[in-house]
C-alpha cells in the first residue's frame, strides 16, 4: 500500500465519529450549522484542551503510548465537533489542504526554524465558500 493510499483515511475516520455521535446522541447535524455553539461547544473546547495537555505531558515524560492515545483522543473530540456543526469535512480538509500544500518551507512569524509560510500569490481555504454551498447560511 503507498502511503498516499495509507493516510487517505479520512473520510471513513469521519463517519465512524458521526456513527459514535449518533449512537451516544452526541448531536450530528446534516447541513453546516452553528446551532450547537455556546457552552456545549466551550466544553468540546475544554475536552481538546485537555487532551492537548495529556499529549504535552506525555511528551515530556517521553511516554510514546501515551502520546498516541492523547492524539487519537485529541482527532476523535475535533472530528465529533465537526460532526456536531455539519460540517462538509472532506471538501474542507482537501481545500485546507491544497493551500497547505502550496505554501513554502521557510523561517515564519511563530520564530520556529522549519515552519510553513505563505508565499507570493498564495490562496488560502476556501473556507466560507464551502461552507454556503453546503447550505450555510451566514
């Protein structure tokens, strides 16, 4: 299997979430909408939060285990909240994609050594665009 093939899992990752979602009636909404934002999306917030730490903790205990299980839980809580808003998550990811891929290695404004940084002419996501053809509806 080449590893285009390997990482293109996306899309089944994404509809295990929603399945999880709809089973535990966690929410799942069918077109883009904001509706579940307020305190139940500040406790999503506070769950990736938390499985953030768990990852920077598991790193500075070089607890490689740990690191992959704070990682998965990390996806698994972004996913669900994308599941949550209705959010088109394949056309979104390939957009947010096809702009990453066309910025450049170089020195950015993060001061990091190897970043990624926007050259010339760069387009970013079409984030906005998507969002309505799917139905949102500012």
């Amino acid at each position: 299997m080449s590893s285009h093939n390997l990482y293109r899992s996306h899309d089944y990752e994404f509809a295990q979430v929603a399945e999880m979602h709809a089973k535990f009636d966690l929410g799942v909404s069918p077109t883009p909408s904001p509706a579940g934002t307020g305190q139940p999306m500040f406790e999503r917030a506070a769950c990736m939060r938390e499985e953030l730490q768990e990852f920077a903790t598991a790193c500075a205990d070089h607890d490689f285990p740990g690191m992959a299980d704070a990682l998965i839980d990390l996806v698994v809580f972004a996913k669900g909240t994308a599941v949550q808003l209705g959010l088109p998550w394949a056309e979104l990811w390939e957009d947010v994609m096809r702009a990453n891929m066309a910025k450049e290695r170089g020195v950015g404004k993060r001061g990091h050594k190897v970043d990624l940084i926007k050259p010339e002419g760069w387009q970013g996501p079409k984030t906005e665009e998507i969002l309505k053809r799917h139905g949102w509806k500012p």
